[in-house]
C-alpha cells in the first residue's frame, strides 16, 4: 500500500503562474527606470513654465500615472527639483572635466575649460537655468537636512575650474592666489553666459561672437585677477 510519501512523490508538481519574482537588479533598474520617466516629465514641464510649472500632479498627468505615484519614488518636490539640479551639474562637471583631459599643458588645460564652460551654458540652456536659476524651497529646513551642503554648493564644477587653475599656477611660477582667480573665471563666464541668455547683450554682440576674446583676455589677466 503507497504511503502519504510515495503519493506525494508521484503527485505531478503544480507550475506557477505568471512571472518569476524580479530579482534585486531587475528592481534597481525599474525604480532608476521610473526616477528618469518622472525626471523626464518634470524637465517638460520645466520647459513650458519654469520651476512653478512643475508640481507632482502635473508630472503624473504627463507620464498618465496615479497623482501619488512620483512620490514612491521623490518623497516631495524639493526632492525631485533637487534630483533635476544635482544632474545638470554634474552634466555640467563632465563637460569641463572632459575639455581638460584633451589638454596637455596647464595653460592648454586653463584655455580648454574656459572655452568648454561658455559652450556648455550656451548649448545648455536648459541645464544652466537649472543650476543657477534662483529659487527657494518649499520646506528647505528639511532639505538642509537630507542633503547637507550639496543644496547650497553642487561642488563637482567649482572644483574642475579650481583644480585648472592651481595648476597653471604651479606650471608658470605666476605669483597669486588661486582662490581668488578661480571667483574671478567663474564670476565672469558666468556674467557672460546668463546676459547672453536672459537677452540683455543688445549692444551689438552676442555670446559666441564675445567668447574667442573673453578667453583671450581671461589668459592674459589670471595672474592678475590672483593678486
């Protein structure tokens, strides 16, 4: 006589259905996946209408999700306006970091980020605005919290121009600070890129046609703008 063993053994195995679980990797790609979808939908909005455009209902509308799906995967706005700058910037630093890989000398390395600077605000638009645009935070005392400097600082950028400019320093024995030379560089590819795109260069050049001796004349005046 089969026992309740045997029976069991003989029994045909019953197949799930549907889909196996998703494994650990399959969930990290869907959620990163998901984040880009919402990053997506945000920087259209962003487009239309500037930061105020962008609220998470209207993302969901875009993307035709449930009005509370982005905040499985940005607990507020903050968090996902946070998200869109820290990507612009670091977009931003590539871009630098890039321009001064293909340059040899200190003063090469110096020409290359200025020029790659001025270029990636003038192609950038959008990406610039992000980065330097003002605006405040609905609830920035929790931001401060979760993020810490990087909300008041995105230091990846700031840190290329730094880093080229010690270098020419150490290269051509020039006597200066380099601090100081670096606010200066910053300070002023920066006033020539946000004239350029709020449309206040109405004088009879424009950006691209400024760029070539702007570079010309940061190079010869780094020292100093160091002392």
């Amino acid at each position: 006589m089969p026992t309740a063993k045997t029976l069991a053994d003989a029994a045909p195995v019953k197949k799930r259905r549907g889909r196996p679980p998703a494994s650990a990797e399959d969930l990290r790609v869907a959620h990163a996946a998901a984040r880009d979808r919402i990053c997506g939908a945000a920087l259209t909005l962003f487009d239309r209408g500037g930061i105020d455009a962008i609220s998470m209902r209207e993302i969901a509308g875009v993307i035709g999700a449930s009005p509370m799906m982005p905040y499985k995967y940005f607990p507020t706005k903050d968090h996902l306006l946070q998200e869109l700058r820290t990507r612009a910037f670091l977009a931003f630093e590539a871009a630098l970091r890039g321009a001064v890989g293909e340059a040899d000398s200190g003063r090469e390395k110096l020409e290359a980020m200025l020029t790659a600077y001025l270029e990636f605000g003038l192609r950038e638009r959008r990406a610039y605005r992000l980065m330097f645009d003002y605006w405040v935070y609905d609830n920035p005392g929790r931001m401060l919290e979760d993020f810490g400097d990087a909300i008041r600082r995105q230091s990846g950028a700031w840190n290329v121009v730094l880093e080229v400019v010690e270098a020419y320093f150490a290269e051509t024995g020039e006597r200066g600070d380099p601090m100081n030379a670096a606010h200066l560089i910053w300070a002023s590819l920066h006033g020539l890129v946000s004239l350029e795109a709020s449309r206040k260069l109405v004088f009879g050049r424009d950006c691209r046609e400024l760029m070539a001796p702007m570079v010309a004349a940061i190079m010869r005046g780094v020292a100093a703008a160091g002392r």
